[in-house]
C-alpha cells in the first residue's frame, strides 16, 4: 500500500491503484480548505490537537462517557477547541461507537424489535400482520420513555388512525377497549367479522 506524501503522515493511500497522493484525512481538508495542511482558525479544533492524547482519551472513555462529558474533561486539561461535535467527529474516525457499555440495548431498533417480540408480530388493535409499526403509548414529546412497556404494535392503518387522533389510547389498559372499538367498526363495514 502507498504511504501518504504528506510529511510526517503515517496513513495510507485509501486504494492500491489510485491517482491520489494524500490518505482520506488529507484529501477531506483538499476539498474543505484547497489545501492539505489544517485551516488556521477552524472549527474542526481537534485536527490540530496532539492525534496521540486526544484519540487514547477519546477511545479509553467513549465506552463511559458522552461526547458532550470528553470534550468537557478535554477542555479541562487545556485543550480549548474541544467541542461535541469534534468528539463526535474524531470518536467516529477512530471506529469506536457512539453508545455507552449497556446503552446500546436503548437503540431505537433494538427496542423495536423487543416489542414486536413480546407482542407478537399482529397488529394489537385490528389483528392485521402483513406489515407493522410500533407506536409511543405515551409519546415522546409528552415524556414518554423510548422503552417496551411504552411501545405498542400496530398497523400503519391503525397507527394512523391514533397518530390523527381518531383513535385515542393513553395507556396499554386501554388496548383491549380500542380493539373492541376497531373490531365493532370493521364488523360494521364489511359485515362478516
């Protein structure tokens, strides 16, 4: 593999047959700045810190620590440009993940998939099971937690039917009273329910 021109830089050339001189690091700034030495006076403070101190802290403590917590400890040892948004930038460069130890069974995904285990793969008011969505019980914005005991799976018909309020359920009580409501209506409509 070729070793990029730049001097002092240790990386290497990002394919074996290439027409670049310079690793990804430095073609990123040819593109940013037009040049591959770091921008005076950038926002991306980071690039010019130590890459040794700062990547060890930043790998030793992402496991434990929040972007927003590294860069205030960073800025505490005197390294003024840290931000969360660098830490961010930096962590992400180094492959290292975003989530704590024991934070990454809060992933959205991860979350999804329990509550569709736990409540089957039907929707919990109409019985449909082609395709389904989960849906907040008590939403976000009204402090409902991103947990399973908050998620409830559904239909996108009936998932809309909630979202725009035709349908209303406030807590995982008030499922079994909602089907019925569903169930009554569809039994009306087509009859042979």
């Amino acid at each position: 593999m070729k070793k990029c021109v730049f001097p002092d830089c240790k990386n290497n050339v990002q394919y074996k047959n290439t027409k670049h001189k310079y690793c990804v690091m430095h073609i990123a700034r040819i593109r940013r700045n037009g040049y591959p030495e770091s921008k005076k006076n950038a926002w991306q403070s980071l690039e010019k810190l130590p890459h040794k101190i700062v990547d060890d802290f930043i790998l030793k403590n992402c496991k434990e620590m929040l972007d927003v917590e590294i860069a205030a400890k960073l800025r505490g040892m005197g390294f003024k440009g840290a931000a969360r948004y660098n830490v961010g930038y930096r962590r992400r460069k180094l492959g290292s993940r975003k989530y704590l130890r024991g934070e990454i069974q809060k992933h959205k995904a991860w979350v999804r998939a329990q509550a569709i285990k736990r409540y089957g793969k039907v929707c919990e008011l109409c019985g449909y099971n082609m395709t389904i969505d989960t849906h907040h019980v008590t939403p976000k914005y009204q402090g409902g937690q991103h947990e399973i005991e908050n998620l409830m799976v559904v239909c996108p018909n009936c998932h809309g039917l909630i979202t725009r309020r035709y349908l209303i359920v406030k807590d995982r009580k008030e499922i079994p009273k909602a089907r019925r409501k569903i169930l009554k209506k569809l039994k009306s409509f087509y009859g042979f329910l």
